[in-house]
C-alpha cells in the first residue's frame, strides 16, 4: 500500500506556481520522497526526490517538512503542459532499487 | 539516444493465446521493471529484475513470466492471456548504487486488449 495521502485533484492558473501538497505521517528515517507524473497515455516521469532538505531542480522544487511528516511539491510557473497526475511515493533509500509503489496520485489541471 | 523502447505500442490478441511484450533499454542499466496500469489501481508492480538472469516477483505476478538473458531486454510474457489482463504495461529502468534509490526511466508503454 502506498504511504502517501494526496488530495485527488487540483487546478492551477496557467503561469502561476501550482503547490501540491503529499502528507507521509509515518515515513521513517532512511526513506526518501520522490516525485513523478504522467501525462495523459505517457509513462511515469521523474521529477525531484529528497530525504529532508528542501531540493530544487529544472523542473521543480521539493519542500519538506522539518518533521518529514508531509512535503509540497512546487512548479513555479505552471503551463498547459504540467497537466498531468503526480504521485508522491516515500521509498527506503538503504535498499537499493526497492521497486516503486504508486498510489492514486494528484490530477492537476492547468487551465489557461 | 534511444532510451528505453517498448514493443509493440499496441497490441490485441484473444484469449488463451501467449503474448509477449519486449522492452529494451540502451543505458546498461542494472535493474528493470514492469508495471501494469488499470483504471483504478494506479500502477502496480508485475515483476523486476536486478541483473540479466535475477529476477523477483512483484505484488501482481500471476499469469505472468520473464525472462532476462541480456542486461539491455526484459520481455514480458503472458502464458495464456485472459481479459483481466487488458491493461497497459510500462517497462522502467533504473541504475543501481546510489544512496537513496535510483530514478526510474519509464517506457512509452503496451496497451493491450485481451478479447
């Protein structure tokens, strides 16, 4: 079972930054959170993963919690394009390539 | 660079009958996956594999079997198809060794139709 809650949908304004939030309450010390998102019929893309500090990339950035109870997944400026499902999947980062375990996801929509 | 390929993209077959589905990658890349994707379940894990010749059950592995002789390809093979099996399947790989995991590259994907 997935060790995430994300809520089921989301909308956004196109150019503005969508904030989508994941809460993993029971994630432990050695287990990271990643970010991925499929658009419509594509495979899963990685996006941006951390263990507990706030990490940014081209895509994205990453900020959790100090508690690592919960974390935001940030797209500063969100187009048409972002319209995807993103899942955020907590994963034991000591055991090697531990397959990956999707929940259901968020659906953000970026509307123009 | 081509990545990581699936084949075929799409595919209908009937039941009993035995497909295969290939997926090969071009990174050398340790470890491969394959997923399936219903609406509804999100994705969820068929079978992996940590090296050619080592392979691991993942959480729906029934009715299905692979195979990895060569580290670049890891078909995918449906015994005797049934209609549950309709889906569509990703093939993903990853590297090994870092700390925290490795990102997964994901395939395009199969859609099959099992009538």
């Amino acid at each position: 079972d997935a060790k995430t809650t994300q809520p089921t949908s989301m909308d956004c304004a196109e150019g503005r930054a969508a904030n989508l939030p994941c809460n993993h309450s029971t994630i432990s010390g050695n287990e990271y959170v990643y970010w991925y998102r499929q658009i419509h019929s594509q495979g899963p893309q990685y996006i941006i993963h951390g263990l507990k500090n706030n990490e940014t990339n081209e895509m994205a950035s990453l900020i959790i919690t100090e508690d690592r109870k919960s974390s935001t997944l940030i797209l500063p400026h969100a187009t048409l394009r972002d319209t995807a499902v993103y899942y955020c999947i907590v994963r034991d980062g000591n055991s090697g390539n531990t397959p990956l375990v999707f929940g259901k996801g968020t659906r953000l929509s970026v509307i123009a | 660079d081509a990545g990581i390929t699936q084949s075929p993209r799409y595919k209908i077959t009937e039941t009993g009958r035995q497909v295969t589905l290939m997926c090969h990658q071009t990174w050398s890349h340790s470890y491969m996956f394959w997923y399936r994707q219903d609406l509804g379940h999100g994705l969820r894990l068929i079978y992996y594999s940590a090296a050619a010749d080592i392979t691991d059950k993942g959480e729906v592995p029934d009715g299905y079997v692979v195979s990895r002789s060569k580290t670049e390809n890891f078909p995918l093979t449906l015994e005797s198809a049934t209609r549950s099996q309709t889906s569509v399947y990703f093939c993903a790989s990853s590297e090994s060794g870092a700390a925290g995991g490795d990102t997964q590259y994901f395939g395009p994907g199969t859609r099959l139709t099992v009538l």
